[in-house]
C-alpha cells in the first residue's frame, strides 16, 4: 500500500482477486483481504492517509533457494475499506487509475484548442487528474479537430473520443501508465500463450458461445467542426471478410453503427474511427469462456492458441480475466475465435 503521507506498507492477505476487463471504462479491479486491522482509518489522521492511497500488487513464484520472480497486476486507487474493527478480516477493494480520470468531471468548458495532436490532447486530460502520469503513445498520432466539452462533461470519455480518432484506444496497465494502443490483430500478433489440454496442458475447462447481441458489420464515422472551418466528411468501414460469420453481404445481414465526433477532421481520421469500431463489434463473434492454471502476465488483447481435447486449435483473443491471489485456477474470457492451421 502507498499511502498518501509517503509510507509504503507490505500487506499479508488471506485472499483476493483482480479481474482485468478490456470492456470496461475501468480495466482493472482488485478485492483483497487482509488480516491486518489496523488498516482500518479510525482517525482523521488515518483517513487522511488512506484517501487517494495506491494498492500495488504482484503476483508470482518463491523458488526453493528463497528468490521471488513477480509481476504486476495492477496500480489501484484504494475505493473502499471494511471489517471488523477488532477481529478483522479487513478487505480493500481498488479501481485502476482510470477511475481517477472518470471521476474528475469537467467543473468548466475544457478545449483542446492550442494542443491539436491527439496525443498531446490525451496527454493533457490525464495529467490535468493526475500529474507526473506516464502517456504510452502506441499508436500513429495524428491532428484532430479542436474539441470544446461542457461542463460536467466525462473527462475520461473524451480520453476516448481523441483516441478514437487515431483508431486506438486508452487504458491504465498493471504498472499504472496509460497505454494509447490499437487492439492487435488477432492473425498477426505473435502468440502470447499456448493453452493446451490433456495431462501435460494448462487447459481445465472450455465453454464456447455465440451472440449476435450488440454486433455490427457497418459503421458510418463522421465529423464537422465550424471551429477548425472544417467541412463535413465521412467514412464508412464494412466487415468484407467472406469468411466472416458477420460478412456484410452474407446471411448475418446488414447492421449499421453510426458514429459522429467533431474530432474527425479529415476523411483518414472518419476511417480510423470507423475501422476502430468495427473491430471492437465483430470481434466478438465467438466467445470462449477458459478456465486453466494462472498466468499473471496475460493483458487484454494478447493472442492466445488453445488446443482443445479432440485435437482442434484455434487462436482466441483475451477480452477479460479474473486471476486469485492465491492457488486458484484463471478464468480467461476471449473473443474472435479464428481456426489455427
């Protein structure tokens, strides 16, 4: 725990969770418990102390030598602390440091005019929350229309809407940076894992699924901005992959999505938003729903290759995970099942 007058505590748990959701405005979330009462602010010194502290975790293995090889799971804003003031357990549960951006709603109208690039805009709205925070840029920047949001407005939504326009997308990682990155491509990016079954694999369980709920194949993006005196303009993205069970033309049919932000300046920047949004809808159109032993390492978006127990392979795409603090297994749910020759 990194509290806010500058002492860092090591905390023994009991149990605990982090689930990573790239769904989510928040990706990561954590729920730990500890044994420790004194955690429990029951001063106005120790409020003080806790509100706005970090909970930083790790997870890994002690070697039979006594080393320790770990990694992160997450940088939290410490949310909520309860327990039993005198026997304990105390549980902690924390956001990912997009809750801090969320929450910091604009008190006056906030423009992007002065910062045109979209990851000088991007860098701007965060550190105005959170100053000193490291902005990974990723992805290929570009100039976006000038953006004024009213009062009120989601600080962390605009984020969003500038990074849409560069086709990426925003997220706090287990080290706590903001990661401005496009979702790799499920047939290009190298393998992250493999999942295999049978006695000498790391697959327990598998549960596959389909739904056509919340699915496009169509996205119309568009932009107008009087401010930039820019004139309208349009670009429309289609899933034209005839393989694809959402193939416009095929028996799933047509189902458009429209998109409109004062960001797209430029007929490029309507097709990266468009192309954006079309792969975060037809991706889903197979969902698997894995339960094998822990792996830490894993981040949404890492390609997996998973062999399944009548030999069949197909590479998946994490979307989200649940992993426990303790020996449990990891419950992987991906999206975009593609047959792996």
């Amino acid at each position: 725990m990194l509290r806010t007058d500058g002492v860092v505590i090591d905390m023994l748990h009991t149990e605990g969770s982090v689930t990573v959701d790239r769904g989510n405005a928040v990706r990561r979330t954590c729920s730990v418990t500890v044994p420790d009462v004194s955690l429990l602010p029951m001063t106005p010194t120790d409020q003080l102390a806790l509100y706005g502290a970090r909970l930083r975790i790790r997870r890994g293995v002690i070697y039979g030598d006594g080393s320790v090889e770990s990694v992160p799971l997450g940088l939290f804003r410490i949310d909520g602390i309860s327990g039993d003031p005198a026997f304990g357990p105390v549980t902690i549960n924390g956001s990912g440091l997009e809750a801090v951006i969320a929450d910091d709603k604009f008190t006056t109208p906030y423009t992007t005019r002065g910062g045109a690039n979209a990851i000088t805009a991007i860098t701007g709205l965060i550190q105005d929350s959170i100053p000193g925070a490291t902005v990974v840029n990723q992805a290929s920047d570009a100039t976006i229309g000038t953006m004024t949001w009213d009062a009120q407005s989601d600080r962390w939504a605009a984020v969003q809407e500038c990074a849409t326009a560069i086709g990426a997308e925003v997220y706090a990682d287990a080290d706590g940076q903001f990661i401005v990155a496009e979702l790799p491509d499920m047939l290009t990016a190298p393998v992250a894992w493999d999942i295999d079954a049978g006695a000498a694999g790391v697959l327990i369980s598998a549960n596959r699924s389909f739904s056509r709920d919340g699915m496009y194949n169509v996205v119309v993006a568009s932009g107008e901005n009087a401010e930039d005196n820019a004139a309208p303009v349009t670009a429309t993205a289609s899933d034209t992959d005839p393989t694809s069970p959402t193939y416009v033309s095929g028996p799933f049919g047509r189902v458009p999505k429209f998109y409109s932000s004062a960001t797209l300046t430029s007929a490029s920047l309507a097709l990266n938003a468009a192309q954006k949004l079309l792969r975060d809808s037809i991706k889903p159109n197979a969902t698997v729903s894995l339960t094998s032993l822990p792996n830490p390492c894993l981040e949404p978006g890492d390609v997996l290759r998973v062999t399944y127990e009548d030999g069949q392979r197909e590479l998946q795409q994490v979307q989200s995970f649940t992993i426990s603090l303790g020996l449990d297994s990891i419950t992987i749910e991906t999206i975009g099942g593609k047959q792996d020759t």
